[in-house]
C-alpha cells in the first residue's frame, strides 16, 4: 500500500534559528497527533538540515534537501552532493522543483543523474514535474508531464520506483494563489499513475505516492486529499508556519 506524505518544502526561507524552531513546532506538533494519516516531512535548506536533523525525531518527521549535485564529490564550489545531504542525517531530497528546471537550467539529462546519485546515496526521493500556463492552454500538458516523468525515471528500476515519490506540481499554482482544482489535479494523478502502469505494471502504479503541489492550505487540503489518486501534498508557502501545516497534515 502507498503512503500519504505532506512535505513541506521551504525553500530559500528562514534562518537557521528560525528553521530550528518551526521544526521543532512541527515535530512537537507531529508527536501530539494521535490519529496521523500521513507521514510528515520537512524540506530545507542545506544549511539547515543538521541543526534540524537534531531538533526533530526522525522517526516522526523525515527530512529533505531541496536540491543535490550532480557530482558525488570534486572541484564544484559551492555544490552540496546527495552522500553529503544523506551524512547529515536527511532521508529525502527534492528533485526537479520547477524554479530549478527553470532558474538553474535543470535539464531532465541532469535531473537524471541527480536522482541516480541520490538513490545511491540512501535518500528518497521527491520528483517535481508540472506544466506552466502557456502548457496547459495549448493542451500540450500531459506530453511535457510524461516527458518529465519518462526522461529522467524510466530508467530506473521497479525497485527504485520504491523509493520515488512523485509530485504534481503546475507551474500556474505554486505561489499564486491558484490551486488546480481538485478534479483538475485528480485527472493528472490519475494520469501520471497510468503512464507508471504501462511502464512498471499495475502493482508499482498503485504503490508510488503522487503528491499535489500548488497553492495548496488547510481550506482546500480536504477536498484535494479525498481524490483516488492524490496522496498529500508538497507544500510551499503553507509550509512556513506550523499551524498552516499541521491544517494540512490532518486534512485527510
Ligand atoms: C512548491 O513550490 O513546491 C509549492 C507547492 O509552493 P506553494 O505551496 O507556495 O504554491
């Protein structure tokens, strides 16, 4: 049986001090919960990830980076590679986030690599895809989210499918206060599950987690949450405060 998942997903946000204590509310928050329906994870940045390694109970809250190299090691200044993330405790990353593909020039080539690495290195991992605006008004959508999918996974293994999480992301709904509505995103996770099915047979299809991604908060969570196919959610700029995310958490 798949898991549902909320991660958060806080990007270039908070200090370390600041990222300590909205961890430490989350978990406390977490471990409260007596009736949990998904597993929580918190994605941070780099700087962050062993000081909120060591402010949270892992077993409770996993724990992503939001990036990793596409190197293992060597001469790349300023790049943090997945056995370095993994050594800090974090048992996720975030790949393939749309402001990566799209300010950083993350091609699905590198993207592959990077999900390679990451695999090997011991993290699961959080693969984005989605289309933007311009991709859903001339109908092309489902080809560039098949895309995505197929030419940086579908060289995996059934097995490593186990350790992918995917996540539904359209471009027109991170940030902008527009959710895909939930039927919207519901015919893409069910879509998205049939391209699995076709490539890994039914049973990977019906075990990979599909999470919704966009605008996302705790007054449309239930509705998105209740579809077949839409297993929780990575979570932006609701991520950021924990009372907003803990809404979310408990909206199955
Ligand atoms: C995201 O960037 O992954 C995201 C879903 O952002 P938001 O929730 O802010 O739309």
């Amino acid at each position: 049986m798949r898991k549902n998942i909320v991660a958060g997903n806080w990007k270039m946000n908070t200090t370390v001090p600041e990222g300590v204590e909205l961890a430490k509310a989350v978990c406390e928050a977490v471990c409260k919960e007596q009736n949990l329906k998904c597993d929580v994870v918190v994605g941070v940045p780099f700087t962050h990830l062993c000081a909120v390694r060591q402010a949270i109970d892992i077993n409770k809250v996993g724990l992503a980076a939001e990036n990793c190299a596409d190197h293992v090691s060597g001469a790349y200044t300023g790049e943090v590679s997945a056995p370095m993330v993994a050594s800090t405790g974090a048992n996720y990353v975030i790949l393939g986030h749309s402001e990566r593909r799209e300010y950083y020039h993350e091609t699905a080539e590198i993207l592959k690599t990077k999900v390679d690495l990451a695999l090997e290195a011991g993290l699961k991992v959080i693969f984005c895809c989605g289309e933007s605006l311009e991709q859903r008004e001339n109908g092309s959508f489902k080809q560039v989210i098949e895309d995505e999918l197929k030419d940086s996974l579908f060289h995996l293994s059934a097995e490593q499918m186990a350790n992918i999480v995917i996540a539904y992301e359209p471009i027109w709904a991170i940030g902008t206060g527009k959710t895909a509505t939930a039927d919207q995103a519901q015919e893409i996770h069910a879509f998205i599950r049939s391209i699995l099915a076709d490539k890994y047979g039914k049973q990977v299809a019906d075990d990979t987690t599909i999470l919704y991604g966009g605008s996302c908060k705790p007054s449309n969570a239930p509705e998105l949450f209740a579809k077949a196919d839409i297993d929780g959610g990575l979570i932006g700029g609701a991520s950021l405060k924990a009372a907003d995310f803990m809404g979310i958490v408990t909206a199955f």
